[in-house]
C-alpha cells in the first residue's frame, strides 16, 4: 500500500506500518511501500513505538512525505565517564 492510500484511508491516526520496500536519498530513508499493521490510540502510540524492531516503526497520517532522517551514531570505544 503506498502512503497515500493510507493517509485517504486512515485520516489524522497513528498507524503502526511494516515497511516493504525503502530507499535512501540524501541522508533521508524513503519508505515506497508499506502494510497496515495496526491502528493506534494517541495513548498507545508512543508506548508501541518504543517497542517498535526491525521494519516496523509508527507514523503519523498527517505528515505528507513518509520519510525518516538517518541519524550516524559515533562509535564510542571504553568507558564514558
């Protein structure tokens, strides 16, 4: 299902989103396709989003582009004081 569909078809919710097919432009993760996992509460939203792995992430219908900033971790090595 591509975005669109899904912001016509669950307008203003929180929905939890398997993402099926991605690509990266300019530093920003593409989401092309996604499948419909559950319809959240604005209560749980937050609460499934941290428990969130893999291909699956919560997003809001009201955000026009279904797309995510890549954030670079250092890797820190010993012990942070």
């Amino acid at each position: 299902m591509n975005w669109n569909d899904v912001r016509s078809t669950y307008p203003d919710k929180f929905i939890l989103l398997k993402s099926l097919k991605e690509h990266i432009e300019d530093n920003k993760k593409c989401i092309d396709d996604v499948a419909v996992v559950k319809v959240l509460d604005d209560d749980e939203a937050t609460e499934v989003l941290v428990k969130c792995k893999g291909k699956d992430f919560v997003y809001h219908t009201s955000k026009e582009k279904l797309e995510m900033d890549i954030v670079q971790m250092p890797i820190l090595r010993g012990i942070v004081r």
